[in-house]
C-alpha cells in the first residue's frame, strides 16, 4: 500500500490529492496550517498542523512519519500562497520575502526532509502553476516561486534519480473554486475591472476556452506517481494556454 504525503492537504487542490490518492487504497497523510480543516479532515486521512516554512516542524513530521509508516512512497510538494497582487515597483519586500517563504522555502524543506524517507521507486510531485511557464503581471513573487519550483524539481530529479526516485510537476491553470475567486478579486482591483471579466480573460487564454479543477490536478498526480521512468518533466493541466495576460 502505497504512503503518501501532501503538504497543504486540508483544503482546495491538496485535499482532492488526497482524497484521490486514498481512493487508489493508499495511507495518506496530510499537513496544513489550517487546524481547523486538519481537525475536520475525511475519516481515514492523517494530519498534522505543520508550516512546511517551518524548518524544526517539517524534520520533527518527518521523523513522525518514519516512525508510524517506515518511509514513503509519494510526497506530493504543494503548499503555495498566492502572495501579493501589485506591480513589481509597487510591491513591498516584505511581501515579496513572505510569498518565497513559503512557496519556494517550502518547496526546498520539504524535499530536504522528506526525500530521505523516499524508498527506490517513489516520486516526488510539485506544484507549480502555468505561472512558473510565463511571465504573470502583478504576481511577481508568485510567477518567480512558481518557476524556481521547476528549477527545483528538475535539481531534485537529477539528485535522486540515481537512487529510483522521480520527481516531476505540474503546472495548473487556473483551477476553478474559492482560491481563484479570491485571485480574480485581488486583480480585478488592481487592474480596474470588474472580477467577472478578469474570469473571462482568464479562460479566454486557454484554447478550450475553461478554467481546470482540482480532480484534473489530482488525477495528473495519481498518474505521476506511478508512470515509470517520467522524471524531470513539467506537465501543465491547463486547457492549453494561448494567451497568458488577455486583455478583456
Ligand atoms: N488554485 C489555482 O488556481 C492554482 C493554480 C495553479 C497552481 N496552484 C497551486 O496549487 C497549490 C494549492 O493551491 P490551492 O488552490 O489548493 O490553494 P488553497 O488556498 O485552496 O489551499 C491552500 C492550502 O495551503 C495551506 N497553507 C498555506 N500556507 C501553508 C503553509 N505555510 N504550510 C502548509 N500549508 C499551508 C492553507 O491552509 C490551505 O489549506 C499551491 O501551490 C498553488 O500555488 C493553484
């Protein structure tokens, strides 16, 4: 039975991994900040309230996890805020340090401490974003996290391959649900438009003219994790973006 761990697990994209991944009939375990939402987790997943920018956090869950499971098999690499939205002369340091905290910090604790409990034949799947494939006004922390997670993945894929580990991301589009409403709000004011036609730029971009949800991202992870000799690839679910900043 396959051991599985996914860092922002209790809401949006992460806990439809999990619920997907433990349909496949593996253990899953989950780490979130939000204790509310690890405490109201479905029956059958395992969690822990842990910021994976949480160095001393991240090694002690690590340890906890060797000692009930005795390694893992699947890490999936997804915790990510969406940081500010503001033009890259308007936008504070502060801001910008506290999204590459823990989108990018994040990334690298986590693999650091969990790829040693990885066993030969195991992966490691990232979260990215269509973000990290083209530029992104007025999410510039956001876009150079999100392309420093590929440039981490790609490191990670070399570094543990040797040892049968393979590492790969995915690269989402925009993913329908309360996450985007809230990133459609954020430029809708920044831009002067209302959210409603930021949502119409956003799937306009796309060939298939949509946006994707969380079950397309899962199911590519579920896949990831089992598809022999894939490694070092950015796969993005994104209906095939044609225009990444329409104006509408
Ligand atoms: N939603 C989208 O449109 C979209 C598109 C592309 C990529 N992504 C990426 O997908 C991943 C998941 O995003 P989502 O849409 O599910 O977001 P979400 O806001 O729905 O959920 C994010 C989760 O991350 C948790 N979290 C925040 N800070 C954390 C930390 N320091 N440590 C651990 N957990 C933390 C939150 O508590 C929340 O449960 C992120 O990396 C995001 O950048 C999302």
């Amino acid at each position: 039975m396959s051991r599985v761990l996914i860092t922002a697990g209790a809401n949006g994209i992460g806990l439809v991994m999990a619920q997907a991944f433990a349909a496949t009939g593996a253990q899953v375990w989950v780490t979130d900040v939000d204790a509310a939402a690890i405490a109201a987790l479905p029956a059958g997943l395992r969690g822990s309230t842990v910021s994976v920018a949480d160095e001393q956090g991240m090694a002690a869950l690590m340890a906890e996890v060797q000692a009930t499971w005795g390694g893992l098999d699947v890490v999936c690499v997804n915790a990510g805020i969406k940081g500010p939205t503001s033009a890259i002369v308007d936008t504070d340091l502060d801001a910008w340090r506290d999204c590459l905290a823990i989108c990018l910090d994040g990334a690298f604790l986590t693999v650091k401490h969990a790829a040693p409990l990885v066993q030969d034949g195991g992966a490691m799947i990232f979260t990215s974003s269509t973000a990290g494939l083209y530029g992104f006004p007025y999410r510039s922390p956001y876009a150079a996290a999100k392309w420093a997670i590929i440039g981490l993945m790609k490191t990670a894929a070399m570094e543990l391959g040797p040892v049968g580990i393979r590492c790969n991301a995915i690269a989402p589009g925009s993913v329908e649900g309360p996450r985007i409403d809230r990133v459609f709000a954020a430029e809708a004011e920044a831009k002067g438009m209302t959210a409603q036609a930021v949502a119409q730029g956003y799937a306009a971009g796309t060939a298939m003219g949509c946006l994707v949800t969380a079950q397309d991202v899962a199911d590519m992870a579920v896949f990831l994790a089992s598809a022999p000799r894939i490694s070092g690839q950015v796969i993005a679910v994104d209906g095939f973006t044609i225009n990444p900043d329409p104006k509408v």
